[in-house]
C-alpha cells in the first residue's frame, strides 16, 4: 500500500479547505473575486507556503484549526507577493 497517496476523502477535504481558505485570504487582502477554482489554488498554494514559513521559524502545525489557519496566513502572504507583480494592485 503507498502511504503517499491521498485518499478521495483526503482530496475533497484538501480541495474544500484550500477554497475556503483562499477565500477568507482574499477578505482579508482586500481581494474578492477570484472564484472557487481560484480561491482553492491560493488557498491549497497557502497552505504550503505558510507551513514552509512557520518551519523556518521553528513551529510546527498540528490540529485542524492550525492547518487552516496556516493555510490562511499562507494565502494572504501569497496574496502579498503577488500584488508586486506588474498589474498586481488592479484588481
């Protein structure tokens, strides 16, 4: 059995969480509009970047509410890099 594969479960819950985190990301930054597919890519893109940034610094996730929260903090900082891009303060 490879342990590496997510479950069907495990994905609708990664697809479900990461777009409702992308969205509570784009509230925050001020930025409303990006759909659900999009609302997923920076919510599920968050989520990465934000477990990234907290193991630089030392912290470790663990729990629901942390890997949201994680996932939001990610997302706003994606959200922030991207808004340096040429055209990124348009929207």
């Amino acid at each position: 059995m490879n342990t590496h594969l997510l479950t069907f479960e495990q994905f609708v819950i990664l697809i479900v969480v990461g777009a409702l985190a992308g969205w509570v990301a784009g509230l925050i930054f001020k930025r409303r509009r990006f759909g659900f597919l999009g609302n997923m890519i920076i919510g599920v893109l968050g989520s990465f970047l934000g477990r990234w940034l907290l193991a630089l610094i030392g912290f470790g996730v663990y729990g629901h509410l942390a890997h949201f929260l994680t996932a939001v903090l990610g997302g706003v900082t994606l959200l922030w890099l991207l808004s340096f891009l040429p055209g990124g303060r348009k929207r």
